[in-house]
C-alpha cells in the first residue's frame, strides 16, 4: 500500500513545509503591528495574530494550530522568508528524493486559491490531493494508482465549532475565472448540485466546493469567500482539528489546510453508503485511500485514529450505524489487515437503531 520515503527525503519535505509556513505566515503580519492570541475548542488550541486596521476594527490572521512548529514560527515575525529560488530548489530536492506532488494543472489551481486567500479564510483541500499530501507529511509514498481529475474544497461555512477565522472577504469566483482555464459553475449534476465548475471541453476536470449540511440542503452561498457551498452529511467531522500540509510541483509550493487523516479516513467510511449514482464509482478509491492510512496511522499514530474514533461514538447511533457499515466494507474488501479486529479494541458500541 505505501514504501517508507528515506530520511533524507522526510527531511527534504519537513524542510520545504518549514520554509512555506515561515514565508506564508511573513508575508501576511511581517509589518502589521499587533500580537498573538490563542483560541481553544474542544480541546484544541488554534494561533492567530490579531492586529487592529486604521479604521479601528480588530482583526485577526490564522496562523496555525498549537504544534511546536507553529510555536517556533511565532517567534521568527521578523525573520525575512525564503525566495522563491530557494523555495525551488526544495520542491526540486524533494520530488527528487521521492516526496509526491501533484499534477501541474491541478497546483495551478490550489495555488491560485492560496493566491487570492482562500486557505487563510478558512478553506480547506480535501479529496485525492489532501490524500497526497499525507504520504507527504507521514513520510510515506502510497501505492494507491487511482487518481482523480477533481480538486475538492471545504469551509466550515455556518458551523461555529470550526475554529479557523473567515474574516477575509475575497471571490474565489474571480480567483477561478482569472486562471483562464475554462473553468464554468455548473450547477444540477448528479446528488451534487451547486459549487462545481468544470470546463465543458474537458469535463472531468472539475472544482467542487462543500460545506457541513445543517436544517437547510440548499447550495449556502458564503458572502465572505464569494463562492456558493454544497452541503455534504458528516463533513463537518472532517473539518474539526484540520492542519497544515505543504502541496507543490514543479519548482512551486504552496502552503494548505487539510483534514486531520485520521477524521479524512474514517470520515471515508462514514460516508460510504452515501454514494449514490455516478459518484458510486469512487467507492473502491475510497477504500484503497482508507487502508492505505489506517495501515500508517495504526503504526505510528494510533491515538489519533482511537480519538476520532471515539468522537463518531458520542455522536449518536445514526453516526455509529454508517460507520459499521463502512467498516464492513473495508473488511471485505481487505481482509488480511484485520482492521475490524483492532478498531473494535477502541469499544465503539454496537449501533443502535436510527
């Protein structure tokens, strides 16, 4: 499912993520006057740098969660960033060493985003690219060939239980249209109405964008980022405790939010009987995507797959249920790896009725 990347290689991308979090953070509070604040939300403790504008409104920029690289960045505000040479030549040495990056196109794409604000208002990568990335930080290369032509965003959107900020306005819209790649809102696909764009010539390439589902199922238009959301069951479990992940190609990086992976694994089960239609097709995908991390985490994270875990427990039988049923599935599909065994051993209680 995955070969180890060297220690050289690990040390090319934690180096690269580095230089990409340091120069991102610089560019935006390097000359602003203000300080640090912290917010905690179940449990978790998120950095911002908080300055007031001339007009006397407060503002805040978010930096990262409290991790001891975040700490560390904190303390370099007046350190100058790396060029974009210099940035280069780490992209270059760590796709040489065997760090994956993703396709031209699709950085474009992301970059463009980044570009125009978008992560730092809160968006998320999520989907195949959000995937590779983890390879990437977890020190792995998958062996997982199936790759997809969509690139997937997420907001939290309405959900107060996010604690990324979603103070910048922007237009995404605008950020899309600008890359001239023929990139269209469509709207009234298969179960997927709302944020998708997609170049009629070339269809399976495609933009989604998605938020947590509340009362209404409506497509919620956010103001803020300028972009209409689709709302998805569960995806809101996806978005608590995101992190930052570096994605790159060619000689370009660009500094994302991703999903925790273990909530980006088990969210995948969660939602496996939710495919419907077309998007059935992504099913096995999903399933080589969940091995591949439980196999990783089970060895080397292991708490944070039993934390996630235990979090889709207190939500109720409804949420148990569907997480049986994928994780049958799962089995099923990759008996040897006995991941219903060692799941199991985390007393998730058998689901109740709905």
């Amino acid at each position: 499912m995955h070969t180890e990347l060297s220690t050289t290689a690990q040390t090319a991308y934690a180096q690269l993520f580095e230089a990409c979090q340091t120069g991102d953070f610089l560019r935006t509070v390097a000359n602003l006057p203000g300080s640090f604040a912290f917010k905690t939300v179940k449990g978790r403790t998120y950095w911002y740098f908080q300055y007031t504008e001339p007009a006397g409104k407060l503002r805040q920029v978010y930096v990262g969660p409290d991790t001891p690289e975040v700490k560390a960045l904190i303390a370099k505000k007046e350190v100058k960033p790396a060029s974009q040479e210099a940035i280069g030549r780490l992209v270059r040495s760590a796709t040489v060493l065997g760090c994956e990056p993703v396709p031209s196109k699709h950085f474009r794409v992301i970059e463009r985003l980044a570009d125009y604000g978008f992560f730092r208002a809160g968006g998320v990568l999520i989907g195949t690219h959000a995937f590779i990335s983890y390879g990437n930080l977890l020190g792995v290369r998958w062996g997982v060939p199936d790759r997809t032509q969509d690139v997937d965003f997420a907001h939290a959107g309405r959900s107060l239980s996010i604690a990324l900020p979603s103070t910048l306005k922007l237009d995404t819209d605008d950020a899309i249209k600008s890359l001239d790649m023929g990139l269209l809102p469509i709207s009234g696909l298969v179960d997927k109405t709302g944020a998708t764009y997609l170049n009629p010539q070339e269809p399976e390439f495609r933009l989604d964008f998605v938020t947590p589902l509340h009362r209404e199922d409506g497509p919620y238009v956010h103001e803020g980022l300028g972009i209409t959301l689709q709302p998805l069951k569960f995806m809101e479990y996806s978005l608590e405790g995101v992190q930052q992940a570096v994605i790159f190609s060619g000689d370009r990086a660009v500094l994302v939010n991703v999903p925790d992976p273990a909530r980006y694994a088990l969210h995948k089960l969660l939602i496996y009987g939710e495919r419907k239609g077309a998007f059935r097709a992504k099913l096995e995908k999903d399933l080589k995507q969940v091995a591949s991390l439980l196999l990783v985490l089970r060895e080397r994270h292991p708490w944070s797959v039993e934390e996630a875990w235990q979090d889709i427990d207190s939500r109720g039988p409804g949420w148990r249920k569907r997480m049986t049923q994928g994780l049958e599935q799962l089995e099923r599909k990759f008996p040897q790896y006995e991941f219903g065994a060692w799941l199991s051993t985390l007393r998730l209680p058998s689901a109740g009725p709905l």
